[in-house]
C-alpha cells in the first residue's frame, strides 16, 4: 500500500445525545485499489438520527467507504459495521448499473 496516503476525517453532528449506541461504526478502516491508497484508517461512528456527509475530491474515497459498510467491499484492515442492514419498509432499490455507467440510473433501459 501507499504509505503516502491521507487520512480522511468525518465530522458528525448529534441530532438526539441521549442515543448511546451507534448504527454504523467505522473503526480504523483502510482500503486501496491495488498499491494505491484509497482511505487510510479512518474511524466515526454514527447514531440512529444524525445525518453524515463525505466531502472531498474525486478519487478520495467518498463512494468507497459506504461500498465497505453495505458490504460491497472488504476493508484491507480494521471493521464497518452497520446495526441493521435491512431497508426501512416501502424502499424499492434502483436499477443497478456498471461504475462506468452511473448516468444510467433509473433510466428503464438500464440492464447491466
């Protein structure tokens, strides 16, 4: 891995600090795309309420860290774990295109 890499900081905001347990804990999370670094051991954790946000450049990771709590990617080393991965009631996923073909979503003709 690239030793050269920057850690990313998440900032959240408690919307109800009674709350105790976290939904989703992220706990020195780090990922690369072969030797190059995509997030290097990050750590936040969430409770049920607040609202997150992932700001910075492309190419930082902003896609890839929620990829890690869904479980569509495997950190390199530390843990993402969410409480309860189920949808709330009433959710209906959005037609699932390539990477390389975001533009489609949504759009009927999109099989991929």
């Amino acid at each position: 891995m690239n030793s050269g890499a920057v850690s990313t900081g998440v900032e959240t905001t408690a919307m109800n600090p009674a709350l105790t347990q976290p939904v989703i804990k992220v706990q020195d999370v780090s990922f690369g795309y072969g030797e190059k670094t995509i997030i290097n051991r990050v750590s936040f954790e969430a409770q049920e309420g607040e609202f997150l946000s992932l700001i910075g450049p492309f190419g930082c990771g902003m896609s890839t860290l929620p990829a890690m709590t869904d479980g569509v990617l495997t950190p390199d080393s530390g843990s993402a774990l969410v409480e309860d991965p189920s949808p709330a009631p009433g959710w209906v996923p959005a037609p699932r295109c390539s990477r390389a073909s975001r533009s489609c979503r949504g759009s009927p003709s999109c099989t991929t």
